[in-house]
C-alpha cells in the first residue's frame, strides 16, 4: 500500500460497551473480595515470603525458606505485599479482583473486532464473558498465582495485533515498527516477571507471521517485536536474573542447574517434570484427556473441557480452510481468525514442550469461546446453524464446568498475624524450619535479625551433599545463641529426624503450639545441642 494511505483508528467504546465492561469489572472484583484471603500452597510457601525477603535484603541471611520458591523473581508479588502490608485486606484483595477482572477488557475488544455479524458486540460480550468463566480462571480468582493477572499483559499484546491487523499489514514500517515494539514490550515483561509465561513468546512471534503482507512489513514486524520482547524480559526479568548469577552462579537459580551448576545445589533440573508427555498418541489427545482428567495436567483441582472442545474444533475448521471448502459468509474475519489459531497453536506447542502444566495456559482457555466460535465459523454449513452450534457447544462446556475454590479466610487484620511465643533475645536467636509443609508466610512475623534456615525440604534435606546445605550446617555448629524449630505440627516425625541429622535434639518439655489467621498450626520448639 502506498505510504500516503492512512488507516482508520480503532473504533471507541459505545456506552453500551462501556456499561458492559464497568459491570463486569464490578462483579469479578466483588466476586474476589468475595472469596476472601488465599491460604493456598503456594501463597503461603513463597508469595508472602519473597517479596519481604527482597525489601528486606534477607537473601545472605536466610536460606530456602520457601524451598525452590525462595529464589522465584519477587517483583510481581511486591505491590500486594505492600498493600496488604500497609493498607486493609479487603482493599488489597479487591486490587488484585480488579486486575484479574481485567482480562475481559482486551477478550472483548478482539472479539468485537473479529466479527462479522449484525450484533458483533452482544455476541463479543458474551464471548468474552464466558472467557471468564472457565474452570481454572474460577479457582484462580483471588489468588496470588498471578497467571490471571500477567495475562493482562499477553493479552493487550495480542489484541493490539488484532485490532491493528491491516496496519501491521501494510501501513507505514514506523508505525508497524511501534506497535510491534509496544505488543513485545508486553510479551516480555510477562514472561520476564514469571518464567512459565514463556511460551506466549513463541505464540506472539507466530501471530505476528500470520498477520501477512510484504517481506518488509514480516521482518519490521518480527524486528520490532523482537527488540521490544527482549527490553520487556530485561525489565522484568534483568535484576533478578543478575541477581541470582551474582550470588549463585546461576541466572535461573535453582532451575536448570543441571546446566548452569552452581555449586551452591545439586547438578539437578530442579523442575517439575510429572506431566510433559512421552509418545505420539499421548501428544495428540493430550487436550482431550485433560478435560476429561484435570490430574494429568495439574494439581489444582477444576473442572473444564473448553480447551478440548477448542483443540477438535479448531483442527476440524483448519481441515476445512486448508481443503478450501470453508463458508462462503464467514462469522469472524479471516485474518482475524489466522493470528489467534497462530497464536494458539505456538503457545501450546513450546507449552507442551516445556510444562505442559494447565495453569500455564490458562490464556487458552481463556480464549477458547473465541476459538470455538472461530472453529465453527469456517464449517460450510448454514449461518444459523453455525449459530445455533456455537451455543450449544458452549452450554455443553458451561454444564462440565467446576471450579473447587482454594482454601480461604476470612478478610481481616492484620493480613497476616502469626501468635508465636515471646523470644527473649532475638539478636542471638536463630531458627531452622523442616519438612514439605509451606512455612515461609510465617517469616515475615519474626523480628527481622533472626536468621532463619530451611535445614529439610523439598529442595534441600540433610545428607543430600550440596554446598547450602553444608553451609547451613557450618552456621548451626558456629551459632552460640538460642535455636528454635519451626514446623508444621503434623510433621513433627520428620522435623525430629532431621534435627538429629544436624547433632541437636527437641526439647519436647518446652514446645509450644502456635497457630495463625490463615490456616495451619505449628510448633515452636527449642532444640538443644546433642552429646555424642
């Protein structure tokens, strides 16, 4: 297209629209408050933990007390912690509801811009909605996984090469240029910011091949998007990456050490490799089976086959593209249709490859209404039957939706409150925590200069023969003041075997019981020294 051509700026929000967006922002914030605080697994074992360990420069004074999480990028959790810290709980929480609820915003303008019928924006809103709705996103509400919320980033993304598909096609290379460099901006600060979200890399680098044009618009484009993905990554990811290489001698501490070795762990991919797929027919059906048996892709528990439903129909519409055989009056724009199947189609393969873990592609099944009603759209079959099943297959989804929330407390505070016993002297005072059980939410409530050290777990254990375990041994043996254990009070087995390990026995006489407002109680425990 010739340079003097200009394109049309993306089409304003009716009142309407802006009506639908503000009540659906409403309900899932309310819904999140709702809810009340997250006491999952995860949010107790780290989330808490890391930022605090950051803002308070604990990383050469404590060691793995949040396991493998210890050492996790904390800037995503720095701004709840923050305000859970300094504000109220249901202000916090009703922060994170709105940010999680504004996913809704970049789902409803793709699919408003993809579609071709009369009442595009009643289908959009109900497209997007029911994005909303899907069986991970349910359980995932409130809670501090934050793959509902950086989604906000990859989905901006991908909806700014959506609406700007023709420009990005033909238009001026400066303006391809910066609005590729913005879309992987975004990108890459996500999977800066948590590692998992990498693969919506390798999905925004084929949405921006299926956008088409000229052999200059391609490179600009993939240029742009790389440049603008790298800078995004060093933002999100540069410090701690740096930070983790300094101290440990591994970028992505403690994960793929197999590679890197540092010597501070063992030479071990530290990954959670339960449920990549071995064999052809595994791969092929994966989708399908996982709908059907959440255990196979995750352990969060929920229930959902919009993903299954999206990968049959999806294949089944390429089938029919591909032949040449598809409608002759499409529901949704071709090109449209080509990025987001592209889109899909590299996040899942490198996900596949890389975890193949459900929650990590919980912005498929956020898109999945979009895909199926894409899928349906290219059958060649009558309009109003494409409609009439692009219903029922989404009713059909709705019915075998089931969301088990996380545990959860009530709102309150302090956010967090830990009753733990009166320490007598905490300048001269050191800690050691056992077991698998997640600990690290309760560090933050111990005065600041007690060192604390997770002597057994899930990264580290006794006799396992890498440098920070000897290290936490030499600081045990070196240490003249108090020491006390912290563990759960169902563990106290474990905890007993390996205090042993480090020559120190429990003084049972003088534990104590402690509990706290999120969930769990625990044991604190003096130890003493044994004589061998």
């Amino acid at each position: 297209m010739q340079s003097g051509v200009t394109y049309s700026k993306v089409e304003r929000l009716a009142p309407a629209e802006k009506a639908f967006l503000g009540v659906s922002l409403l309900i899932w914030t309310a819904y999140t408050v709702w809810l009340g605080k997250d006491t999952s697994w995860d949010f107790r074992n780290y989330h808490w933990y890391i930022p605090y360990a950051l803002l308070n420069d604990r990383l050469s004074l404590d060691i793995a007390v949040a396991h493998q999480g210890s050492y996790y990028n904390p800037l995503s959790d720095v701004p709840f912690y923050l305000l859970a810290r300094y504000t109220t709980s249901w202000f916090a929480i009703a922060v994170l509801g709105f940010i999680q609820a504004l996913n809704i915003v970049p789902m409803y303008l793709m699919a408003r811009s993809c579609l071709k019928i009369a009442e595009r924006e009643l289908a959009a809103a109900a497209l997007s909605f029911f994005g909303m709705t899907g069986g991970m996103m349910l359980t995932l509400y409130g809670t501090h996984y934050y793959d509902n919320a950086l989604s906000i980033f990859t989905l901006t993304a991908l909806a700014i090469i959506v609406l700007r598909r023709q420009e990005m096609a033909e238009g001026k290379l400066l303006s391809v240029a910066k609005w590729c460099g913005l879309a992987g901006l975004l990108t890459g600060f996500a999977a800066g910011l948590k590692l998992p979200m990498a693969p919506y890399t390798m999905g925004f680098a084929a949405a921006l091949i299926a956008v088409g044009g000229s052999r200059k618009h391609l490179v600009t484009r993939l240029a742009a998007g790389g440049l603008g993905g790298v800078a995004g990554f060093a933002a999100g990811a540069g410090y701690w990456m740096w930070r983790m290489q300094e101290v440990t001698g591994n970028p992505l501490f403690p994960y793929f050490n197999d590679y890197f070795k540092s010597p501070l762990a063992l030479a071990s991919p530290y990954r959670d490799m339960r449920f990549l797929q071995g064999g052809f027919w595994n791969v092929i059906t994966y989708p399908i089976r996982f709908s059907i048996d959440y255990r196979i892709a995750d352990d969060i528990p929920y229930g959902d086959i919009r993903i299954g439903i999206a990968y049959v129909i999806v294949i089944a519409g390429l089938l029919v593209w591909f032949t040449g055989n598809r409608s002759k009056e499409p529901l949704f724009d071709p090109v449209a249709t080509r990025i987001l199947f592209a889109f899909v189609a590299g996040t899942y393969y490198f996900w596949l490859k890389l975890f193949a873990i459900h929650r990590y592609i919980l912005q498929l099944e956020m898109l999945a209404p979009i895909l199926i009603a894409m899928g349906v759209g290219l059958i060649p079959v009558g309009r109003k039957t494409r409609l009439v099943t692009i219903g029922c297959l989404l009713f059909f989804a709705l019915l075998f939706t089931r969301t088990e929330h996380l545990e959860g407390a009530p709102l309150g505070d302090p956010y967090i409150k830990v009753e733990l016993p009166k320490i007598a002297d905490p300048a001269h005072t050191m800690v050691v925590m056992t077991g698998d059980a997640p600990l690290g939410f309760l560090a933050p409530s111990l005065p600041p200069e007690i060192p604390i050290l997770r002597i057994d777990g899930w990264m580290m254990q006794p006799e396992d023969g890498s440098y920070l375990t000897g290290e936490m041994r030499r600081r045990v043996v070196a240490h003249n003041g108090p020491l006390f254990l912290i563990a759960d009070a169902y563990d106290m087995g474990r905890a007993s075997a390996a205090i042993v390990d480090y020559g120190l026995a429990i003084d049972w006489q003088k534990c104590r019981i402690f509990v706290t407002n999120l969930t769990g109680t625990y044991q604190w425990c003096p130890l003493l020294r044994r004589n061998w």
